[in-house]
C-alpha cells in the first residue's frame, strides 16, 4: 500500500486533464491531499500529472473513462490495491455533445441526448457507485458533482434569471438536472453518514468547453469544487452551491 495513505487524504478527480478538472487537481494538492488525476486517455493523464509534480505536488495519474464499465472497474481496483479508500471524488468530467447548429430545444437529435447522458449523468452514477465502497472506508468522505446553473429549473423557469434564455443545448442543461437530482437523493441515503454529498457550478469558467469564452478564470473556476470536497463537518449535504452561496434547483 502507498505512504500517501498514510495519513494524507485521497482524492480521484475525473476528467482532470484540463479545463476545471486539471485545476481542481492542483488546487486540492496545494492543501495536501493526495490526489488521483483521471483521464480517459492514459498519456494526457500521465502528462498532465507530470507536470504537476514538477510544480512539486503529491498528483499521480490514473485512467479513467467514466463511460467504460470495465475502466471504472479497473481504476477502483488499483485504488483499493494502493490506499485501501478515497476521501474526495470530483465527478467533475462532462461533455457537452449536441449540434450547436440546432437552434431550438426541439431540434436536438435524440442521439445527442443520449451521449450527453451517457457522460453526464450515467457515467457519473456508475462512477459513484463503483467508489463508494472505498469513500465508505474513509473516515468522512466527500462527493462532489460538478453540475452547471444550467441544471437549475428554478432559473430556467424565471424571466428575470440570467440563464433564462439560455435553452439552446437542452440535453445539457437536463443532464445536470439530472446530476442534481442524484445528489439529492445520494445525499438522503448517506443522510446518517459523515460522508457528505453535493453538486456545484463551477461558474462560467474559460475553458475548452467554452471556447475559450467565459466570465472567469479557470483557477476560480475550481474553488467551489475544491471547497465542497474540503468542506468540514458542519458544511452542507445535499447542496447545490456556486463560490459559498447556495443555488435555486
Ligand atoms: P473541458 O475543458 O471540456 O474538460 C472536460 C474534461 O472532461 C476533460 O478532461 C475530458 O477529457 C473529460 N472527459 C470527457 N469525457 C470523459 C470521459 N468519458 N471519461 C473521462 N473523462 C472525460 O470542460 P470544463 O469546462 O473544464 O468542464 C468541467 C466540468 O464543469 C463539466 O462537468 C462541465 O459540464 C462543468 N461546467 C463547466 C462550465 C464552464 O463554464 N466551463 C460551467 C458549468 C459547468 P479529455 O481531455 O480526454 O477530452
């Protein structure tokens, strides 16, 4: 078993080649926890690891496609084989897959809802309950989903929200609907555990996925991830929050 479990926490979080996912890597090293950069392929992860390791940080990669059953399999086996637990998962990997040239909800392709789902939702509920027997042997595990303010009905349904004309990639925005129902319900179940359960929006963060286009930076980007996977005994589960203030569902 490695010395990093002896005494440092664990983290895995998914998709952490780039974007959010890279920077929630280095951000939870910075604090000292042990932490497990996924990637679905496996030299990006290595690559992106390796240079967080010459920024002196305890980062070591694992392969990880959320969407393979058998590569979540294999990942789980090799962090029970090392630590015997995980402290923090960031299900934070995400795609967004539709045409972008459909300009109404109602053109979508179905096969674009699918995949979104696949990753956004199924893969994340796959994830989840893969790990959740090594969150379990860590003393006070923490679960974060990175959603989006897209998932929010509330704000949808709102005139007067910023996001309210914000419809054009449907299957998106209803697969972290969805994420923020399996938190809420994950979070019920583990209600009586001091493993804590939440979903977050990271912000409109400067990222591929944007193209580059955003209102901030890809460090602040990571803090609410970062502080939800942190966050001590008397913070929230069940919570849908954005940089320390809670979001509308
Ligand atoms: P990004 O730059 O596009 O990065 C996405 C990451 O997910 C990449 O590391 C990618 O890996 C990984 N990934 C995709 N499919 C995967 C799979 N099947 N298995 C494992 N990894 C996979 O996106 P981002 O902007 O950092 O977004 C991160 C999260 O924040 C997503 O859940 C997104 O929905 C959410 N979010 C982002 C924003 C924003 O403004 N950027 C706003 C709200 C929510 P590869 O490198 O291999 O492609």
């Amino acid at each position: 078993m490695s010395n990093a479990s002896n005494g440092s926490k664990v983290a895995l979080v998914t998709g952490g080649t780039r974007g959010i996912g890279f920077e929630t890597v280095r951000q939870l090293a910075q604090s000292g926890v042990h932490t497990l950069l996924a990637g679905r392929d496996r030299n990006k992860a290595v690559d992106a690891a390796l240079k967080l390791q010459g920024e002196g940080l305890p980062v070591e990669a694992i392969t990880l496609d959320i969407t393979d059953p058998a590569s979540i399999d294999a990942a789980a086996s090799e962090i029970e084989r090392k630590f015997g637990k995980l402290d923090i998962l960031v299900n934070n990997a995400g795609i967004i897959a539709e045409d972008r040239t459909a300009t109404r909800p109602s053109q979508q392709s179905v096969a674009a809802w699918r995949e979104t789902f696949d990753t956004n939702v199924f893969a994340v509920v796959a994830t989840t309950q893969a790990l959740l027997p090594l969150l379990q042997k860590a003393p006070a595990a923490r679960i974060v989903n990175v959603s989006s303010i897209l998932g929010s009905l509330a704000l949808h349904t709102d005139p007067a929200s910023p996001i309210y004309d914000f419809k054009a990639v449907p299957a998106y925005n209803a697969s972290k609907s969805a994420v923020n129902s399996w938190t809420v319900h994950l979070a019920y179940e583990l209600r009586d555990t001091p493993i804590k359960v939440n979903a977050v929006h990271p912000g409109y963060v400067k990222t591929d996925m944007n193209a580059g286009e955003g209102e901030i930076d890809v460090p602040t980007g990571a803090k609410t991830s970062v502080a939800m996977a942190l966050v001590g005994a008397d913070g929230p589960s069940g919570g849908y929050v954005y940089l320390g203030e809670t979001l509308p569902w």
